[in-house]
C-alpha cells in the first residue's frame, strides 16, 4: 500500500497548485492583449485615448456597470446556493470571482464547475453542479429569447446570405441530435455533466418558485445591464445610433456568438467576428468594433479575474466537520 503524503507536501502541491492557476490566468490575459492578430494593443490604447474613454466620467460609469453585472451575477448564486445551503453575499463574491479567475483559460469556462464546487463538502458537490448549469442555462435562455426577437428583425433589415446546401446538412445534422436525445430520454442514458436528464428536471421541479423565478429576473437585469454597457461604449466611440436599432444589432450578436461551438480562449475572437459582421452591416468601423469587444472583456472578465485571483491564492478547502 501506498503511503499517504505528509501534510507539508500536500500544502506545497496545494499552494503550487493555486500559484499556477492565478499565473495561467494572468498569463492568458497578457497573451490575449498584447498577441492578438485582431487588433493592435498600442492601437487600441491610443484609439481609446482619442475617444476620451479614460475620462473620469466614462471610467466611473462603465466601472459601475461592470459592477452591477457581477453583483448581479453573484447575487443570483447566492440564491442558488440557498437550495441547499444558505451562504453570506460575501462567500458567494468569493466563490464566483475565484471560479472565474480558475475557469477563465479553460474550454468553454468549463473550469467554472469544478470550481465553485470546490468550496462545498463533498456531499453538496453533485448539486452544486446542478445549480451552477441551471444558472448558466437561465443566461442562455435569455441569450436565445431576446437574441431571437433581435435576429429577426435584423434579418428583416439585413437579409442574410444563406448557402442552402450547407443549411440542409446543418438542420440533418441537428435532427439526428434531437432523435439522439430524444432517445437517450427514453433509455434514461443521456447525461449532462454527468446527470441523467430524469434527474435534472426533478431536481428543477424541486427548487422552490422564488428560486427560480429570482434566477430567470436575474439573469435578464444582468443581460440588459451588460447589452446597455455595449450600447454606452457605441456612443463613447462616437457611433450615432438609437437604442432600439443597437439593441436589435447587440441581441443578434450575443445569440449568434454564443451558438456557435467554441473553445472559451478564443471567445474573444468568436465575438470579434460575429460582432464586425454585424455591425459593418449598419456603418460601424471593423476597428471601433473590435475595441469595444475587446474593452467588454477587460471590463468584464479581465478586471474581475484579477480580483478574483485574490479569493485563489487565498482559497482553503472546506472542513467536513463545519459542513
């Protein structure tokens, strides 16, 4: 048999582990400015300097709304969490900020999961998964309603050019996956992260209506919040356009970038894409957009990683006893 790790060995692989993880987020976030083939960091700055961006004014504005989001976000957990277990909004900051910052170079922020799962007793863990997919799965669902709403009328406007034989193969291949999970419903087989899908709605239907209905108001504040950043910034950058006409074009793009497959490292990119193609359909500049892209993710994910890195270093595995 083997013989246990002594209890220094362990803190050192524990603490080397939490050192790697902060190290790997901030070198993603470095290597994501400064090597991005997309748009120059320098460019940026100055561009970002011409627009009078760094203004107090537009600092503290933008900074607020940032903020708003991730109280948002982290008070929809905390409500979450309470399913199981009642926690403080202060273990809730932590536990999201220090899972952004460990999921944050991982596919899919997939990291995400295992993260916050990591701050509960190993008996909560299972539904902690449950909880963290069904918050993300409330996002998405406002993501596709709104997103749908926007893509219809921007299509309306902007008629998409469609490669039919492309699309034939794109819907066969869809069918074949809802017959898969159609089927695999049946069998009881098909999972989710590990949960049958039986499960899962049972675990749904058992969650109190406030919980759910607070998760689903939640998540739409948090979407309009972000969607109206993205609209602030459009005027920053001297882009006259109403709110409602952005608001079909920001819609559109949230849907159309988060349906398509893709790795969490170039999320960035996928947005980026997605986004000049829209927006160049309605006058915008492929650089103006790209910035505010790339301005999105710093405010919303670079800045709250770097505090979240913090709740990392600082990270301590519950205690069974406590739990």
């Amino acid at each position: 048999m083997y013989k246990a790790l002594p209890y220094k060995t362990k803190h050192f692989f524990f603490v080397l582990i939490k050192l790697s993880i902060v190290f790997g987020a901030f070198y993603f976030i470095y290597n994501k400015l400064t090597s991005n083939k997309e748009i120059d960091f320098n460019e940026f700055i100055h561009f970002l300097n011409e627009k009078r961006v760094f203004s107090l004014k537009n600092i503290f504005f933008l900074l607020l709304l940032s903020g708003m989001n991730w109280v948002l976000e982290i008070f929809k957990w905390q409500i979450l969490v309470q399913a199981i277990k009642k926690i403080s909004f202060n273990e809730a900051l932590k536990q999201s900020l220090g899972a952004l910052t460990a999921s944050l170079f991982t596919p899919n922020r997939i990291g995400d999961y295992g993260a916050k799962a990591l701050y509960f007793t190993s008996k909560y863990r299972k539904q902690i998964l449950l909880l963290n997919f069904i918050g993300n799965t409330a996002q998405m669902l406002i993501t596709v309603l709104l997103g749908s709403i926007g893509l219809y009328y921007f299509t309306a406007e902007h008629p998409i050019e469609i490669n039919y034989l492309k699309t034939i193969r794109l819907l066969a291949v869809a069918l074949l996956l809802v017959l898969l999970f159609l089927f695999g419903i049946k069998q009881n087989r098909f999972k989710i992260k590990g949960f049958s899908i039986d499960k899962i709605i049972c675990f749904i239907q058992k969650l109190s209506f406030p919980i759910k209905a607070s998760t689903f108001l939640l998540s739409l504040l948090r979407y309009f919040v972000f969607s109206f950043q993205f609209y602030f910034l459009l005027g920053i950058f001297g882009i006259e356009i109403s709110y409602l006409d952005a608001m079909i074009a920001i819609t559109s793009m949230y849907l159309l970038a988060s349906i398509i497959p893709s790795i969490f490292i170039f999320d960035v990119l996928i947005k980026g894409s997605v986004a000049v193609y829209i927006f160049t359909q309605i006058g915008v500049d492929t650089f103006t957009i790209l910035s505010i892209i790339l301005l999105m993710w710093i405010l919303n994910f670079v800045l709250p990683s770097i505090l979240g890195s913090f709740y990392v270093l600082t990270f301590k595995l519950p205690k069974t006893k406590n739990a």
